[in-house]
C-alpha cells in the first residue's frame, strides 16, 4: 500500500536562505511521525509548502499515491490533510458545535442552520475517538486542553485522515499533554495518521512511532524511539555533542536576598492575577517558579522589576522595601532581569549591539560623563562582552534584530550578567531557543548562583524548571499552590500542583484566598 | 516553546508606515525628489497652451517638443529664481562691484533666508519623531513663539543688542516650549493623543494671538490687529545695508541648533533616552527610562525649536506681527521632517529644498514663465508621496528591500497609549 502522505525532495529557497533542502518525509497509514528540529531548521516551512501558503522550488507531494497539486490549503484539506494549529483557531463567545461547524456549516430548508444535526456529527465523532466533550458548552468555558479536543473534532468533522500536531503540547499542563498522547494513541488506532512537530525530546519518545530530525533544512536522519535516546537526537538536532544534564554543585544558602509578602498584583483587565503570594529566595538558591502560562507568572515579575504596581504587599530587596520602586531604583539596589519576551522588553531591535549592552547603564560612568555619552568606551566594553558572552555577530554596530533568537537572548544575558547584582529574575529565558542556546543559558544560571547570587527562574517548561531550581513554586491562577524541594518531589507532583491540585495545602490557600479577599475590599 | 514567540510584536498600520518610511537610506528621498520634478515637468508641459496648439496645429513630434521646451524653460526659470543667473553672477564677480554682486547673489541669498524657518520646524517635527510622537503643533507653537518673541523685542527696553537677541530668541523659544508642553503633559499623564491635542491647541494658539494683536499687544495707532514694531536692539543682525537684501543671522543660527539636535540627540544620554522612548517604548520602560518624562521633554523641546521659527521671522524680517503671519510652516515641517528622515543633516538639506522650491517659485509665476505658485506645492507633494510610499520608489527604480532598518522615527498610531 502507498504511504498515505510522501513529500519527495521538496526544496524552497527565501533570499538569502535555503529553508528546505530535499527535504523527504514519507508518513504511513498508522502511524504517528514525528517532526523534530529546532526553531528554523524548517518545520514550519515545510508544513506550510504542505498547506499550499508556500509554492516550493522543487518537489512533489503524494497524498495516498495522488499527486497534490498544491496553490491552497483548500486542496490540502480537501485531501484530507488537517493542522492543529499551536494557537487555537476558535471562537471564545460560540460553542463548541458552532465553532466545528464554522465555515463548513449543515443547513436545512435553505440557509437555516442546523445545529442539531452537527451537534450530533460532534457528539458521534467525540463518541468514537474517545475525546470526551459537551457540544453545548461555551469554548470560553472550556480549558485549554480542551479547547485543544475542540481543534481535533473540527479536523474530525471535515473527514481529515492526516493529521498535524503544531507543538500540541506548548499550552498544556503534564496532564493535559499525557492526555494528548492517548488521544493521539486512539486516532492512529482507527487509522488515523499523525505528524508531530515538535522540539521536545522527551514526548517524541514517549508517542511517536518513527522520528524524522531536520537541521537546517536538510533530514539528519530518521529512527524509531527504540533506536534514540534523549541524547542521540539532541545531538543530531544541533550538530554535535550535547549535554543535557545540568551539573549542579551544592552552594550554601546565604542570606535572603528577596523577600515577598502577600503580594497581590492585579492585571490589565484590573483582575488579581497575583493573589497573595509569599516566597523568599536566598543567596545561593535558584528558585524556580513552575506553572501553565497565563497563572500570574508575568504580572508577578513585573511587579518584583517595577514594571507594575502591585496592589498590596510587601516586596523587601535586600532588606529594603521595593514594593513601589522605579525600575530603575530596582536595578540600582542590585537587580538583574532577563525579561519574559526578549524582543519587547530586553531589547531596542533597531540599536546596535553595543546600544543594546548599555541599555540601562548607558547614564553612569565610565558611559556617560555629564550628560555626554562616551563612545569609545561603550564599544570597548561591547567588544569585550561579545567575546566573553560569545556572541556571534558581524560586528557590535550590527542591528539587535537582525541576530538569530539565541544571539539575542546572549546580548541581554551579557547585559545583566555583568553587572554586579545580588538577584537575577530570569523569566522564560530559553523560550525559543535552540539546544545550543539554552545549554549555554543553563550554564550561565548556575554559574550565576555559584557565585553567590540568589536567582528567581519563572519558566513554563517544567524541565526546565525541574533541572535548574533548588525549590520550586507552583503557581496556579495567581497563586502559589505549593512550593517543594525540587530533589524530593517528581513530575507527576509538580504536574498535580500546575493544575491547581495541592494534597497537602489546600487548606492553608483557602485562607490566603480569604485573607486576599479582605485586602482587597479594603483596597478599594 | 513555540516558534511563534519568535516574530516581531504586532505591528499596526502606522508602525508599519513608519518603518517603511525611515528604511531604505537616502536613495529613497533623493530618488523621490526626482520623481517629483519630473512629474512637475509633466504637468508644466500638459497645462501650457504652446504645446496643444503645436500639436493642433503642426505635428505630434512638434508638440512634444514645445511641451518638453516648456518644461526646460520652467525648470531654468526656477532655478534662476532660486539661485540667481549664474553668467550674471560671473560677470559681478568678474566686474568686482559691491553692488552688482549684492544683486547677483540676492536670490541666493532669499532662498536661505526662505529656508532658515523651515529648518527650524523640521528640527521640531523631526525631535518629536525621534521620540515617537507626531507633533502637528508646530504651527501653533510657531505662532506662540512669535507672539512671545515679539513682546519681548517691543516691551523689554534699555538692553543692548548683545543680551537682548538672545533674550527674545529665547523668550520665543520658551513661548514655543510652553505649548509643545501643554500636548505632552497631557499625553503622559492622560494617555490623551499628541495629535488631537496639537492640531487643537494650533486653532487656541491663532486665535489668542489674533485676541492679543488686536487689545493688549496693538499697536498705538492703529486698528488693524498688529502689534508695535521691536525695539532696533532686538532686529536679527543683518549682513547688508540694503533694506532688500533680507539675509540675517537666524539662517546661521538655524544650522547652529541643526548641529546641536543632532549632538543631542546622538551623543547624549537625554538624546539616548528620548530614541530608546521612540524606538521601543517597553524597552524604555525595562531600562529605567521614564517615558513620561521624555514624552514631556521632547514635546517641550520640539516646541521650543518651533517657537525659535516664529521668534526667527518677526526678529529677522517682519519686526512685527500680524495674525496674517502664521503661513503654515508648521505643517510644512511635518513634510521637511518625513523627506529628511528625521535626521539633522536630512532635515536641513530638506528645508533647504523646501526654501528653493518657494523662492525659486517667486520667479515662475512671474512672466515669461508664467507658471502657477501652485506647481511647487504640487511638486511637493509628489515627492512626499513618493517618500511615504517607497514601495512605488522601489519598483520604479528597481531598488531592493533594504535588510537593516534605520532606527528613529516611530509612532505609535490611534489608540497607542
């Protein structure tokens, strides 16, 4: 029997770039394939040669031995060939049954819809791939691992055999995502074929049955879970030798270095999204701050760099109070910051480098003398952090925007970093990075508390967070659920804990959310 | 992780216009003013009457050629008009008397002298760019400035030459400064949006100024609104006896403050602030910079450099005001600010073309050319177009995209708090 999906040889080529080159993929009925790489070595281009929003330079594409001619996703859905898109396609006000039926709607006596037919078209297909759901329910209601169910019956519905996963896993909880697998189980056994895009290691080789790597836009290879391990296929991700495992020595705990109190901090919506948090993180420490994005993770290290005024609450940096400061009285008591999205906030992508490295010391000495700016000096101290920080740029008068994700990320990592500070708050710093970038970042954190510095990592990639804290604190709607030693506790705990789940502290958050209730009344 | 983090925050429409317009070094502008005099040309040939008789009348070829002389002839007498006659001016030279040379090299001078103002509010509009903001108040900080500037030159008595200048420049400046900070008090504090604000605070400023002319500020003896004429002490120095030959100090002082926006803007830690504000406002933010406080600076400053243009003309040449003075170079400097790119030196070369056009059209509409003033502003306008549009440049001229951005100019649109 022919493949069900075979891209042969396809090659597509941007100014400047070869983004797939000869690229094949054969995907066979059953099976869930999966689509390895790291960001830009060409996963999403291929896929989207596959919808028809590219055209490629060279090629074919062999949809159950039928040559696809491709100019529109239309054709490529009309094949049978479906997306989960990493960010869902949904309307939040309609429910699930509407949101299926959109754009491929049943209709009775002419143009009236009809809702009770697809409603039962939902329910039969949910019914059949086990994927437990209400087609009367709000998708506003819904969480988002369900919400994610909601994309699948949609591919369901338009009779998709091919189905793609876009980093299906990226908004879930470790639940939600051991979830997805069995799903994903279920659709191949009823002879569905799945590919999964996706730079996580450890879920390809729990679900995937074969696994093609690209680097580069070429195929490094293709194996089977049973052939590879995490590190084999880092290394053929990136191209040499890995090291995964995060060495740590034991530091001594020193003073605290920062120190919160029944923080609450509201968001723009004038909602608590911090609600009356407490933790303290000492000299010597990484405190990781584990959660499903969206908990008040964001709100919290824009209130503790100044960013946001917190509602109510104690924030004490070294021994003072800097629950109302600047930033830059913050950054001046001795701060570093790795904000959450690099390119809003950590850099001006239009500066050079070297602007870039001063960006909030460019006023003090030896940069500024009066109010003149010294030149000479600001590129004698980028030339140096280039090369310590290992930069790789034409040159420090090079555009910040015009580096690959991970040189960025080095800019404001160098920037931070070699300031004096008592405290780093890393937030997602290796959010889309490559393996090599995020090894390098890693080292630079745990150098960092080495060297006697407390260290606050708010990251939503649990291994991440796993690996590199000293404890961890679960956050869950704004606030912290629970905070656990990170050598006593497992995955599956921390997993519990992200989704709102305490065993042991339910109690004590009920108080706190009592307590928080009153502050804020009073605050108003 | 996900790859979509990746792209650039979202962009709206007037960012992206922004971008596009301050990408693409200086082919763009230079090509656009290309465009421009050609278009201009075009349009002097198909208005002139010469070409559609020669073309009823002889033949095809002869009717081009009359419209393509007609445009030659514009162009010369522009040219002309805002250079001088070049033999004329050898020949002076040559000759070597003071008086024909003061006559040969008079519209050069003129064209400077047209020139100095739009330098001034170009500066405004293009500090207020750095910044991220679209100062349209320029005219009305221009009208301030000269109302301020010119009580100072007729009230204050008793100083010499050497302190009073300076104090009515800055007096004017101030006067700009105040209703540059109006605008940018209201938008740090308020969030409320410099361009309603501005084009708003522009009608307040032209009808105070016409309330003052007409009762405190009028002149004894007359009913008209006007105020006195300054004081001789306050007159911007001029550099010939001639009552004709305007050419004063103010064009000098002019590239002074181009040089010195510039110093600001590039070498100072306040400049540094005002860009990082401009350029990306979050940044800003994370780096300990209080975009308020540059919002206020730079909409004050910006206001102060358009106040120096009204303090310019009534201490450099009418030495008085009538509310007929306001003439729209506020606006004017929006369009010199955009050509140049937001940059010093493009700003001045800008103004100077700007002072060229305006001069120089002083000749065309004269006989024999007889060419309406309004070519130049249609000319003008093209080349804005062509400017704001580079993706017409581009494919006419065949240019490729440009891989690095410029930083500078950006403005955050409708609704951008």
């Amino acid at each position: 029997m022919a493949p069900v999906l075979e891209l042969k040889n396809i090659t597509k080529r941007f100014p400047g770039v070869l983004a797939n080159d000869q690229i094949d993929l054969t995907l066979e009925q059953g099976e869930i394939h999966a689509l390895l790489g790291e960001n830009g070595a060409g996963k999403t281009t291929l896929m989207n040669i596959l919808f028809g929003l590219y055209n490629a330079d060279a090629g074919e594409i062999l949809i159950k031995g039928n040559h696809l001619v491709t100019g529109s996703s239309k054709d490529a859905i009309s094949a049978g060939v479906g997306m989960v898109h990493q960010h869902f396609m949904l309307v939040p006000v309609f429910t699930v049954t509407e949101n299926v039926m959109l754009g491929d709607e049943i209709t009775k006596y002419g143009e009236i819809l009809d809702r009770t037919a697809a409603a039962d078209r939902v329910r039969e297909i949910s019914q059949r791939y086990n994927l437990e759901i209400d087609p009367d329910a709000y998708v506003k209601d819904l969480p988002v691992g369900v919400q994610q169910r909601v994309e699948i019956i949609k591919l369901l519905y338009r009779k998709a055999d091919i189905l793609i996963f876009d980093e299906p896993t990226a908004v879930l909880t470790p639940q939600e995502a051991d979830e997805l697998v069995n799903i994903m189980r279920s659709l191949v056994n009823q002879g569905k074929s799945i590919i999964f895009i996706t730079h996580k290691l450890r879920e390809v080789l729990a679900v995937a049955d074969r696994i093609t790597v690209i680097r580069q836009g070429k195929v490094v290879g293709t194996t089977t879970p049973a052939q590879a391990d995490q590190n084999t296929l880092a290394s053929m991700m990136v191209g040499r030798e890995v090291d995964l495992q995060v060495k740590k020595e034991a530091v001594e705990k020193g003073e605290v270095i920062l120190e919160v109190e029944d923080l609450i901090v509201l968001d723009d919506r004038h909602q608590a999204a911090v609600n009356s948090v407490s933790f303290e993180v000492r000299a010597g420490e990484i405190l990781g701050v584990a959660g499903v994005q969206g908990n008040g993770q964001t709100e919290l290290v824009e209130a503790l760099t100044g960013l946001r005024s917190p509602l109510d609450g104690k924030i004490e940096l070294l021994g003072k109070d800097v629950s109302q400061a600047t930033p830059r009285e913050i950054t001046e008591i001795g701060s570093a910051h790795i904000p959450e999205d690099r390119q809003r906030d950590g850099l001006v992508l239009t500066y050079s480098i070297a602007d870039n490295l001063i960006l909030n010391t460019y006023y003090l000495d030896p940069f500024a003398k009066g109010p003149i700016l010294q030149q000479e000096e600001i590129y004698k101290t980028a030339e140096e952090l280039v090369e310590k920080f290992d930069i790789r740029t034409p040159s420090i008068i090079t555009q910040a925007g015009s580096l690959s994700g991970g040189n960025q990320q080095k800019v404001i990592v160098a920037r931070e970093f070699s300031r004096s500070t008592k405290l780093l708050i890393a937030s997602q710093p290796t959010r889309g990075l490559d393996v090599g970038s995020v090894e390098y970042i890693h080292h630079q954190l745990i150098e960092k508390r080495g060297s006697g510095s407390a260290v606050l990592l708010v990251s939503t990639e649990l291994d991440e967070v796993m690996e590199l804290s000293d404890r961890i604190a679960v956050m869950y709607r704004g606030k912290i659920v629970d905070v656990v030693d990170a050598e006593q506790t497992t995955k599956e705990m921390v997993g519990l804990l992200m989704a709102g789940i305490s065993p042991n502290g339910a109690g004590k958050q009920l108080e706190a959310s009592k307590k928080t209730k009153k502050n804020k009344t009073n605050n108003k | 992780m996900n790859e979509t983090k990746e792209k650039a925050p979202q962009k709206n429409a007037a960012q992206i216009f922004f971008e596009e317009m301050r990408g693409g070094s200086v082919a763009i502008p230079i090509l656009a003013i290309i465009s421009g005099f050609i278009l201009g040309g075009l349009i002097v040939a198909i208005t002139s009457d010469e070409m559609y008789i020669a073309f009823q009348e002889g033949s095809t070829v002869l009717g081009l050629k009359i419209g393509f002389n007609e445009a030659v002839e514009a162009f010369k007498a522009l040219f002309i008009g805002a250079f001088g006659n070049p033999s004329e001016i050898w020949a002076a030279f040559r000759g070597g008397d003071d008086i024909a040379i003061q006559a040969a090299i008079k519209p050069f001078l003129e064209t400077l002298v047209q020139s100095t103002p739009f330098i001034f509010v170009g500066l405004s509009v293009a500090l207020g760019f750095r910044t991220g903001l679209f100062n349209i108040g320029a005219e009305g900080q221009l009208v301030i400035g000269s109302v301020t500037a010119v009580w100072a030159g007729y009230a204050i008595t008793g100083l010499p030459a050497l302190i009073h200048i300076p104090l009515a420049l800055l007096i004017g400046a101030l006067g700009g400064a105040l209703w540059g900070f109006i605008p940018g008090w209201l938008k740090a504090k308020t969030g409320g949006h410099e361009v309603i604000n501005t084009i708003m605070l522009n009608f307040v400023a032209a009808n105070l100024t016409f309330w003052l002319l007409k009762y405190p500020m009028l002149a004894p003896n007359r009913t008209d609104p006007i105020s006195p004429d300054i004081l001789d002490s306050a007159k911007l120095f001029r550099f010939f006896a001639d009552e004709e030959m305007r050419f004063h100090i103010g064009f000098f002082i002019a590239l002074a403050l181009g040089a010195l926006v510039y110093w600001f803007l590039f070498k100072t830690k306040w400049g540094f602030e005002l860009r990082t504000v401009g350029s990306n406002p979050d940044a800003a933010r994370y780096a300990g910079i209080n975009p308020a406080r540059s919002i206020i600076i730079a909409m004050s400053l910006s206001g102060a450099l358009a106040g120096l243009a009204g303090a310019n003309e009534v201490l450099g040449l009418n030495h008085n005001l009538a509310p007929a003075a306001a003439t729209g170079y506020g606006f004017d400097g929006i369009a010199i600010a955009l050509l140049g790119k937001s940059q010093p030196l493009g700003v001045v070369l800008s103004a100077l073309l700007f002072g060229t056009l305006r001069n120089g059209g002083n000749t065309l509409k004269r006989p024999p050319t007889s060419v309406p003033i309004d070519l130049i502003l249609i000319m003008q306008a093209f080349i804005l177009v062509f400017v704001a549009a580079p993706a017409i440049v581009r494919t006419i001229y065949r240019l490729r995209e440009p891989e690095e951005v410029e930083e500078g100019v950006f403005v955050r649109g409708w609704g951008g708090s």
